[in-house]
C-alpha cells in the first residue's frame, strides 16, 4: 500500500509527516491529517508564501516518499490537496522595477538572426 498522504503532505509542508497508508489519495482526509499533524491550510497557506522565490513550492518529493506512485498522479493529487486547503494561487509577484538594460541584454537586443534581412 502506498503512502499518499505522507508524499503530498511533505510536497506541501516540506517535512516528513507520518500520515498512515492509503491506496488512494484523499483530500479530505489529508487536510485532516495536516491538522492533526499541526498543519493547517494556514501554516501550510504561511509556509507556502515564506518558501516562495527562496526554494521550489510545492517541495520536490524524495524518491523514498514517491515509490510506487506515478508521477502523473502524484502531481494531479497534489493539486487536488492544494485547491482543498485554498492554496491555488496565493501570491502574484509585482513585475520587475528594473528599467535598465545590462551590456549583455543591449548586445542581445541589437544582434539579429542572419535571415533578418541586413
């Protein structure tokens, strides 16, 4: 039997949480066991906005923790726990203020593809 809920908690919480085995992930039953585990959709909404732009969110899953269940499925159950915690789309990032160009970015904006027509 698999551990579902053990590999979408830490793709959401980024640790190791003993959530038992489950043939078939469910969303509502992990969002329980999260809050079992200290884990609510708000620590793990807080969590989420902390890791973002310092580490990849929802978290890579370990190998160990993703045996024996297919990639595919595993990314579509980790969608499903997010849209039942809230978690769809928490932030937007303002746009850059940057407004200046570097050297590099000039040279590439001012080279064209030899078809161009130069």
């Amino acid at each position: 039997m698999s551990a579902w809920h053990a590999a979408i908690a830490f793709a959401l919480t980024g640790e190791r949480l003993d959530l038992g085995a489950q043939a078939v992930p469910d969303p509502d039953a992990l969002a329980r066991g999260l809050e079992e585990a200290g884990w609510p959709a708000e620590r793990v909404t807080a969590h989420a906005q902390h890791a973002a732009g310092v580490q990849p969110w929802p978290h890579p899953v370990p190998d160990d923790l993703r045996a024996g269940l297919g990639a595919a499925q595993l990314h579509a159950a980790v969608a499903r726990a997010r849209d039942r915690l809230g978690l769809t789309v928490l932030t937007v990032l303002p746009p850059s203020r940057r407004t200046r160009l570097d050297a590099d970015e000039r040279r590439l904006l001012a080279e064209v593809p030899p078809h161009f027509g130069r």
